[in-house]
C-alpha cells in the first residue's frame, strides 16, 4: 500500500501527496483514532500516512481511503473551539514554524506570542517570530516593534523583519523556508496569505484587507493546507521545500501541560531555574528566586513573565480560543 503526505485536511476530505507526486482525495477509515488521544482531527496536515487511491464510491464519487497513519516526530496543537477538552493538531513533522506578528491593523499581544512559542516548545517545534507590515507602521509603532524585538531575540528566538507587500525581507524568509516543512501562524489579518504570495506568486492565494472598522482581518483561510513551492530549491530530491497556510487564530489555548511544566518551556527561564534556592520553585513568590531576580535586573523581559504567571494562573488568553 503506497505511502502518502497529507497537504490538505477539510475536515471530510483529505488530499494525499503520493511518492511520485500525484495528489489523490482520501477519506480517512472509521477506525483511524490515535489511541488516548481527544483530538477533533485524527489525521493532520503534514501526516504521514498508508492510503488506497480510489477504494471506495463515496456518493457519485470515488475516493481513497487512508488506512494507517506513520507516528509524528512533532506536532502544533491547541485546544479546541468547541470541545474545551480536546484538542486540535494545526500541523504535523515540521522542521520550523513561522508567527507572524503585527504590532497595528491587527495587533497581536505579547501574551499571544508567548502561548503560541510554549506550545511549539513544549512539542518540539524551533519557531521564528517574523513582524510584517513593518512599511505601514508609525515612528511610534516602530519604537514599539524594536521592543517586541529586543524581548524575543533576549529570550533567544530568531526574529525577521518583512513587509510582504513593499518585498523587504522576502529573501531571507526563502532562505529559511529552502528544503523545510514550515508551517506559518498567526492572527486573520497579519498577511500570512499575501507572505505567501510574495514567497511564491504563483500559488495566487486570495487575500483581503483589513477592515478599518475593527483593525481585524478577515478570514481568507478556512483550513490548512501544505503548499510544494518548486521555485525554492530543497535540499536535493529528497527534501522539497514545502509551506503550510493556517486559518487565522485569535487565540491559542494551551492544552496537557501542567503548571509546573510551563517554565520549562521559557528558554530565557529555564536556563535559571536550578539556580533558584528552592528545587521547588513556583517563580512567584518564593524567596531566592533566580527566574524573579532575573525580571527584576532585565535580564528576562517583564512582558514574559507576566505571560508565564498568566499560564500558570489559568488566565485565558482570549476567549473564543480561535476564529477560522
């Protein structure tokens, strides 16, 4: 049985990258479940499957069907719009993800940030924070995007500046993308689409403004798909350049992560943590705090740790967990 990459999930259908690079709709077998697993989609963009091209009539159409799904090297979850306890896999054996942030038109917050990078974390996934639409911004946005800046390269991510629109940074976003499978997030209206284009015009991905009424975007994505972008060279035929489009996230619930793991997954944090006096530590109000004293001397910007006292708390990002 041929063996398959899983470039587009709707929910229903699927569509299979077969090795010789013919695509073929799949649905997916009744008994296809991860065992132990709450997820709203069993079988995730970027999957690597055993499918049958053309096994059963599904209506007046025929269809394959996938029959196996290959275990993740890792994966992006986050929890469920719906279904509060389950949760549900953006993307799946990713070699990068790329956040897209926009300080203005829509702006995107430090706490978003910091729960989407703990999830890449926390399930292996190296992220690059990237702020777009940096040719629309005000002398007082831009002192505000060296900031953002400064707290993402201390707490040791690499950052990329782009406007996708004017091509500034377009090449260096290629050089990172030549031969990967990455996957790019971020809220409707940051430009994930019009990067994409940019990167790759051929693929002609609709876009739309932003409305001016809210600042927000409108939702041009309604499911993930992987896209082969032959004009980036890989790393010879074995290893394509390969991009995934995600539906516009307001935000990113965190999902099988306890409160005492979340430090772990701050860099800038973690590298503290046993020089703490306690091996307990919670970082809150605990004397001899390494992580705290670190805040306090601005070695770990203050914005981080709110977001991980946030975490730790509870407190919800925003609430829906996403839009699509």
């Amino acid at each position: 049985m041929p063996t398959g990459l899983v470039m587009r999930s709707t929910g229903s259908r699927y569509v299979v990258r077969a090795a010789d690079g013919t695509l073929h709709t799949c649905v997916a077998k009744g008994n296809l479940r991860i065992k132990g697993w709450k997820s709203t989609n069993p079988v995730a963009v970027g999957d690597r499957v055993e499918f049958q091209p053309a096994a059963q009539h599904v209506g007046n159409e025929l269809v394959g069907a996938i029959t196996e799904l290959h275990d993740r090297t890792n994966y992006i979850v986050r929890r469920s719009v719906n279904l509060s306890h389950h949760k549900h896999v953006l993307a799946a054996n990713l070699d990068q993800a790329l956040l897209l942030v926009t300080l203005a038109r829509p702006r995107t917050s430090y706490g978003f940030i910091d729960r989407f990078l703990v999830t890449a974390e926390a399930y292996r996934v190296p992220s690059i924070v990237v702020f777009n639409k940096v040719d629309s911004y005000t002398e007082e946005e831009l002192d505000l995007l060296a900031e953002y800046e400064d707290t993402y390269r201390s707490a040791g991510y690499r950052t990329v500046i782009t406007s996708a629109v004017k091509g500034i940074g377009i090449e260096e976003v290629k050089a990172l993308l030549a031969g990967k499978v990455t996957l790019v997030a971020g809220h409707s209206g940051v430009g994930k689409s019009t990067l994409i284009n940019a990167i790759a015009p051929d693929l002609e991905l609709p876009t739309f403004e932003v409305s001016e009424a809210s600042e927000k975007g409108q939702h041009t994505t309604t499911y993930a798909e992987m896209f082969e972008l032959n004009g980036i060279p890989g790393r010879g035929p074995v290893a394509p350049t390969f991009i995934i489009d995600t539906p516009g996230i307001k935000g990113f619930g965190l999902v099988d992560m306890r409160p005492e793991e979340i430090v772990d997954q701050f860099p800038e944090m973690f590298r503290l943590k046993n020089d703490c006096r306690f091996n307990d530590c919670r970082h809150m109000n605990e004397p001899g705090c390494a992580v705290k004293a670190a805040v306090e001397d601005g070695r770990i910007a203050e914005s981080r740790y709110v977001s991980y006292c946030d975490m730790v708390n509870g407190v919800d990002d925003e609430n829906p967990y996403r839009i699509d």
